[in-house]
C-alpha cells in the first residue's frame, strides 16, 4: 500500500509538471505579438473612366498630315520637329491604360481576398485561443473525475469489505469471551452452530450473512418498499414478534406505523445491526422462544425469509407454537422464497446455502391451515419483469390474407409462452396471510 501511494503521489507531480507546462505554452501561443494588420483600402477604379476617355493626345493622323495651305504647311513644319515624341507618348499612353484595363478586375479580388484572409486569421486565432483554454479545462478535471470515479468504484466493495471485516471481528471477539469464561469449557460459539432444538440452517457467523444479503437480497430501501404493504395489517396491534428479523427493515416499518414489536434472530450479527438501530432485537432460536412465551402473548408475527431456512419438523412445530402463542385475530405474515416460479429456485433459493427446502405455495398454506389458523391466504409477490418473461407474438400485425396454419402456429406458440410464463417466469416471493 505505501509503494501504491508513493507512485500514485509521483504520478500525480508528473500530472501537474505537464499539466502547468501546457498551460503556460498554451499562453504564450495564443499571446498578442502587436496589432494585426489593418484592412487594405479596398481597390479605387473611380478614375478609370476618366483616364480611357483622355489617354489620346493626338489628332487622327490624316488631319495630322494635311499640307495644303499656309496652316497645312505650318502643321507639317511643327510635326516633322514634335510628331515622333507625341506619337511615343501615347502610344505608352496607350500601353498604360491596357494595363489598367486588364488589372482592374486582379486588384479589385487581391483586395477582396486580403480582407478575407485577415478575417479567417482573426477568426482562427480566436478559435484557437478558445481550443488551448477549453484543453486546459478538461486536462484540469480529469484528476477529479478519476478520483470521484474510483470512489464510486471502490465505495460498494470497500462497505462490503468493511462490513465482512466488522463481523469476523465481532464473531472473533465472542469466540474468545466464551472461551474464556470459567464455567463453558469449549462451549459452541453463539450463532454458529444450532440453538436449543434448532432445526434452521442458521445464517451464523460460519459466514458473513450481512454481507451476503447486503449484495443478494437487496438495499435496505427496496426491502422496505416491498415489505411496506404488511404494515396495515397490524394496524392497532402490539406486541409483534419478527422472526428472523435480518437487518431490522421490517421493525422499522412498525415502528414507524406506532406499532410495538420486537425482533428475535439467530444470527448475532443482524442483532447488533439492530440494536444500533435502536430496535428491541435479541438472538434467540424462533421455536424455544415461542415456547418460552405465555399464550395469547403476540399481537402479531411476521417472518420474511424464513420459513425456507426451516427443516419441516421443526417448522409444523414452529407454526403450532405460533398458533398458541397469538392472541385471537392477531395476523401471522410468513413470506418465502416461491419454488414454484423456476427463475425464483434458481436464482434466489439455490444461491442461499442456509436454506433447508422450498415450500410449494399450497404446501406452507395446507400447513398454516393445518395448525389452526383461519382466513388463509396466499399473495403472491414479486412478479417477474417483462424483460425477463418469454414473449408472445403479436398475433394483431398478422396480415388479414395470412395462411390459417400460419395464424395457428402463433397461436400455439402464444399458448405455450403463456403456459411457460406462468410455470417458470411468474412470482420471484410468496406470503401465506392467516389469522388466529
């Protein structure tokens, strides 16, 4: 772990060395260097016309060379001295405005292009400052990304950690006191083997139950939300006794309604979870402590998750001390695994090895009614979600001209998804609802 920390650390130096070099090359690149060129002035034609009209400084040459007369004599005399060099000039006047004629339209684009080059340089310079300060930005969150994405990472399996670590310590710690007391011997370590006439498979301390149903059963939220309906059931009741209450969900909900319970579980971990929890909770075995209790003692019991955990001895005598021990009317929740629903066996019993059997919906009713209880009923729980069932085929985009054997080859298949679904991809939980 030191070495991990000493290279994470001189990564980080060499994240922030690179990262502050960047960022001040970044600023001298995209620092002004003096003014940008002005705008040329766009190209002036305004006196093209003007000068094609006056490049001419010489008559038409057959006036030029008319000799009759004292006045056409006298023209002949003055040509013959300055005709040569006028004819030179303009004949470069000429020359002059053919060049400005041809360029014109040359100048009048250079001008137009070097204005647009100045814009797309301004644009691309401003585009580029914008791209060094938002690569700065994002290289500066990174560190912060990583860190916050590897606590959300680590955070669930550093609980579990934490929580698998707390209860070694505690069944350690128990495993030493009873050991040491004077009068025990080498007695069995509460919680990890069978209480007095116990025929559960306890969720001891063999393992980390908490842990197990932290990551398998599900949040203490949703397992609040599921358990939320049994709550009106014991609407002025007291006195109520969870069985096997676990992390405490269902106490809370009592609680909550102004309801008196108390919870009774076999694992010493669920027990101190409890009691930190504030909840009147105490590990003992659900049979000898039902027998231990007067009778008509409970307003209510509930028991989620249990009866599975249960081998069938000891659960009949289990229901017939539950039976005695409720006052008259008082309700008894027992909710359970449904073995019935195939995704339910092999994805939540199997996966549990503290379960004894499954317990068919009509067996644990028959049992129920078989005890004394009366107004049976079972409520099955927990549908399947529809991504998970098989589906039908949507018999309604069948053409009407549709072969019939085609229609009755959807049917069929229809059919036996149906059946299917209803056998294997139904209910993932059960409760069996009685009275006293």
């Amino acid at each position: 772990m030191t070495r991990l920390e000493r290279e994470r650390l001189q990564a980080d130096q060499r994240y922030n060395a690179a990262l502050t070099a960047l960022d001040e090359a970044s600023r001298q690149h995209s620092a002004p260097s003096g003014q940008p060129p002005t705008t040329p002035a766009a190209y002036d034609s305004s006196l093209l016309p003007e000068v094609n009209k006056r490049w001419r400084i010489l008559p038409e040459a057959g006036s030029a060379r008319d000799t009759t007369g004292l006045v056409g004599r006298l023209r002949a005399f003055i040509w013959r001295i300055v005709g040569s060099s006028l004819e030179a000039q303009q004949h470069f006047n000429a020359a002059v405005v053919e060049h400005l004629n041809r360029n014109v339209a040359a100048h009048v684009q250079t001008s137009g292009a070097v204005a647009e080059a100045r814009e797309a340089m301004a644009a691309d310079r401003a585009a580029r400052r914008h791209f060094h300060a938002s690569l700065i930005a994002y290289l500066q969150t990174i560190t912060e990304y990583v860190d916050s994405k590897d606590r959300a990472l680590a955070g669930p399996e550093l609980r579990e950690q934490i929580v698998l670590t707390s209860e070694r310590a505690m069944a350690t710690s128990r495993a030493v006191d009873s050991l040491r007391a004077p009068d025990s011997g080498l007695q069995t370590v509460p919680g990890t083997g069978s209480l007095p006439e116990s025929g559960a498979r306890s969720p001891g301390t063999s393992f980390s139950y908490v842990g197990f149903e932290d990551r398998f059963r599900g949040s203490q939220e949703s397992i609040r939300a599921r358990l939320a309906d049994y709550v009106p059931l014991f609407k002025g009741a007291n006195d109520v006794l969870d069985v096997g209450c676990g992390r405490g969900e269902m106490l809370a909900l009592l609680s909550e309604a102004g309801v008196r319970s108390r919870g009774i579980d076999v694992n010493a971990e669920m027990i101190a979870l409890c009691r930190g929890r504030g909840f009147h909770a105490e590990q003992a075995d659900a049979l000898a402590h039902l027998q231990s209790l007067p009778d008509a003692a409970l307003g209510g019991l509930t028991a989620i998750q249990v009866v599975e955990h249960l081998e069938p001895a000891y659960l009949s005598r289990f229901l017939e001390a539950a039976f005695h021990k409720l006052r008259p009317g008082a309700p008894i929740v027992l909710e359970t695994i449904n073995p019935a629903c195939w995704m339910a066996f092999f994805e939540a019993y199997l996966r549990d090895l503290t379960h004894a059997q499954p317990i068919h919906p009509d067996t644990l009713r028959f049992l129920v009614q078989a005890s004394g209880f009366s107004s049976v009923n079972v409520e099955f729980r927990a549908p399947v979600t529809e991504s998970d069932r098989l589906e039908r085929v949507n018999d309604t985009t069948v053409p009407s001209h549709a072969p019939p054997a085609l229609r009755e080859a959807i049917a069929a298949l229809n059919a036996h998804a149906d059946k299917l679904n209803a056998r294997l991809f139904s209910h993932m939980d059960y409760a069996v609802i009685a009275r006293r």
